[in-house]
C-alpha cells in the first residue's frame, strides 16, 4: 500500500464515535445567539469535531429548503462553521431530518466526532472488538421513567 492509501486508515483508526443532532426552532431562522458558542466551546477543548453543519426551513406548505450560512446572514453565530462538510450528510438526510419539522420552523443538523470517545474506540479496535451499537435517550424519557417509578414507590 502507498502512503496515500493509508492515510485514510490511520484517520479512521483514529476517530472516535460519530453522533448528529436535530435542533429545531419552532418559527423562524435558528437562532444560536446561546446554543453556537456553546458548540465552540465543546471544538476548542477538544471534545467534539463538528464534520458537517446543515440548515432546514420548512414553510407553513411545508416545503422544505436548505438554507446555507449566506442565509442566515454574517451575523449568525453559527457563521464560525462555515466549510464544516465532509459530506456524511446529504440534501436526502436533510430532508428527512425536515419531516419530524412542523410548518413554519427552522432546524440546524449538526454531524460531530466524540473526540472524548477516541481512546475507548481505538482501544476496542485493538482489541478486536466492535461497536455494535448505540443510542440516546431522550431527557423527557428519563423524566416520564422517573416520574413513573416515583408514582410506583408511593404506592
């Protein structure tokens, strides 16, 4: 193998896990006056990579466009990840990230690295071991589970 064909197995080796995240904006342009340097801050300590930033419109006939940084204007905190695409997400991902969207919303998808995860990766790498899965639960499933369990012990 040259060079050339192994940079691309040392960069995957050394990568950790790959997660995205639909953030939604009931009416109106995304708004990250809050959230964006939030996100920056997590990439200056090294925490997260962001790998591609996407921008969702949905209109009240429900017709989906994707909006890029030049439309949400320089102002936008978000404008700090212009040329974040390395091509994972697609205008079809786009779209099916719009369909949980109501009429009238705005949404921001955000592809990011774990970089805190790269070390247990590369470690169940070396070890022959797999990934085979993972997931999230969301906050308002916790609260419904301890809610529930609450309800049960005052019984």
């Amino acid at each position: 193998m040259s060079q050339e064909e192994l940079d691309p197995l040392v960069e995957l080796d050394d990568m950790g896990a790959i997660d995205y995240v639909l953030l939604a904006w009931p009416a109106g342009r995304p708004e990250g006056t809050e959230v964006a340097p939030l996100i920056v801050d997590l990439v200056d300590r090294g925490i997260i990579a962001v790998l591609d930033i996407a921008f969702i419109a949905k209109d009240d006939n429900g017709e989906v466009t994707s909006l890029d940084l030049e439309h949400l204007g320089a102002d936008s905190p978000f404008a700090v990840f212009e040329g974040a695409a390395s091509g994972l997400l697609d205008f079809e991902d786009v779209k099916e990230a719009a369909g949980s969207l109501e009429p009238g919303s705005s949404a921001c998808v955000i592809v990011w690295e774990n970089r805190w995860s790269v070390p247990v990766a590369k470690a169940v790498r070396r070890s022959g071991g797999l990934l085979l899965d993972g997931g999230r639960i969301p906050v308002q499933g916790i609260l419904a589970a301890l809610d529930a369990l609450e309800a049960a012990q005052a019984n």
